[in-house]
C-alpha cells in the first residue's frame, strides 16, 4: 500500500459518499484514512511512503502529505466531523515545514529532512495523478475559506506565481492547478450553521444548505459548549455566531462578512441563492 494513493482514493469516495449520499463510501473513506495515519507513521509523527506485511517505511514524499490532506478536508465535509479539520490543519502545516521552498515557492518533492540530494525536485505537471503542487494549491485554498487563516492564502498566491509561466505556457497540462487557481478566483462564500449537529433544527438548514451542489461553499459547523471549540480555535471568523433563541441558526458570509442569521430553512435556501447566483424575486 501506497500511502499517496490511499489518499487519493479516499478522498474520492468521501467526496463522492457526500454527494451521492452514500454512507458505505464515506465509512470506507474513514477506515482507509484511519488506517494510514495510525499505521504509516514515525515516532514522530511523520508520514510514512508504503506499507508491506506488516512493516511501514521510506519517510513520506509530497505527495503523501497532500492527499492525505485533502482526504481529511473530504472527511470532514462530508461527515462534519471536526477531528477532521483539526488534522487536515496540523498535515498542512506540517507539509510547510518539512516541502516548502521558502526562496522561490512552490513545495519540493522530498522532505528536508530526507536524505541529501544533488537536486530537491518540484513537480507540477497534472496527469492521471495530479501534482502534489497542484492538489497542495486547492488544499491551501479551501482551508483559507473554512479557517479564514491568513497565512494559507499568502503560500497559495505564492505557489501559484511560483508555476504560473508553466501553467500560461500548457494549461492543459496543470489542470488541477488551475482548477485550483479558479477555487481561488471564485466568490468566497462561507454557511456558518450554529447548533447540535443531531438537532433536528440543525439537520433540517444542513439539508437546505447541501440542496444544491455548492463545489466552491465552504460549510461550517458550530456546536454548543466544549464540542464547539476545535472549530472556534481552528476558524475565530465564527468565535461569536451562537444559536438564535435556543434555535440552531445560520450565516451566510462573503469573504468573511456574515449577514443577520437565520432559522428558516427556507430562507437560508434563497440566502444562497441570492449568494452563488445574485439577488432573486423574494416569494
């Protein structure tokens, strides 16, 4: 077993678990991630490459770091869970330190603390894998939206300057970058939902805000109390979007400015609405 791979693919099965609402898909998803990040690690937490009878080895390429990511970042919309952020956080900040080019941006193939090389390679081109630079790209991307975190979105401007003359030259070759960079280009729209994820309130504005196919939404959830904090922590953006009396509410913000909450399920449709495709007729 390959840990990029696994990755990848269990990226694919959440996101397809989440948008055919196909549980078995998701809980596949979970098992393979779960088996790589408690498996195909060092003492100290770095990410191992393959996993074979039994043994797991050769410390973790780009590639490993990146799609594990971004299976975490799939994890976690599909299930909401917020243990998957959390680690999608603590993985990205951990490819920083150990893959990112600091002179010119961009993030090298191997690890600074693999064994010397002549030449730490950046690869960029997207084929039937896509890049880790690409996929890496999208990651940072997304997580500026869900953590409104700053830092994100000045190493995503960075990487894409970093390949823009390769991507202008060939685009057809940087696919997945440039889908990145249209993420980054597209209107920010963040639905913070404030409540019990097991409410029926607070299920009842999930299903109007999943209604439609949103790729570029990023969804959070708050919960109540203590079960609330990783998400508080990880995005204070939302530290003070609470419950509306006793209700489960949500907001709808652009590029992080929210407006006056909502309960109406109905409303918050139109909300969106109104956001992904500009004002309609009110009923």
């Amino acid at each position: 077993m390959l840990a990029d791979w696994n990755g990848l693919r269990s990226a694919a099965l959440a996101h397809s678990g989440r948008v055919f609402s196909e549980q078995s898909w998701i809980d596949a998803a979970a098992r393979s991630v779960r088996f790589v990040d408690r498996d195909m690690r060092q003492k100290d937490g770095r990410l191992l490459h393959r996993f074979r009878d039994g043994d797991a080895a050769i410390p973790g390429f780009l590639d490993d770091e990146v799609f594990l990511t971004t299976a975490m970042l799939e994890l976690y919309h599909a299930t909401l869970d917020p243990a998957y952020l959390v680690r999608a956080v603590e993985l990205q900040r951990q490819t920083l330190e150990l893959f990112w080019d600091s002179e010119h941006g961009g993030f090298f193939f191997t690890a600074g603390d693999n064994e010397e090389l002549l030449v730490r390679q950046k690869e960029i081109y997207d084929g039937a894998m896509p890049s880790g630079n690409s996929m890496a790209a999208d990651n940072l991307v997304r997580l500026t939206r869900l953590t409104g975190n700053s830092e994100f979105a000045e190493r995503a401007d960075q990487l894409f300057k970093a390949f823009s003359s390769q991507a202008n030259s060939m685009p057809s070759a940087h696919s997945q970058l440039v889908s990145a960079y249209q993420r980054a280009l597209s209107a920010s729209l963040e639905v913070v939902i404030a409540g019990n994820p097991e409410a029926e309130d607070t299920r009842a504005l999930l299903a109007a805000a999943r209604a439609e196919y949103r790729p570029h939404m990023a969804l959070l959830v708050i919960a109540p109390g203590e079960a609330g904090d990783p998400i508080r922590s990880l995005a204070p953006f939302a530290e003070g979007y609470l419950p509306v009396e006793g209700r489960a509410a949500a907001y709808v913000c652009r590029n992080f400015s929210c407006q006056l909450p909502t309960t109406d399920p109905s409303e918050l449709a139109r909300l969106l609405a109104e956001a992904t495709n500009g004002p309609t007729e009110s009923r």
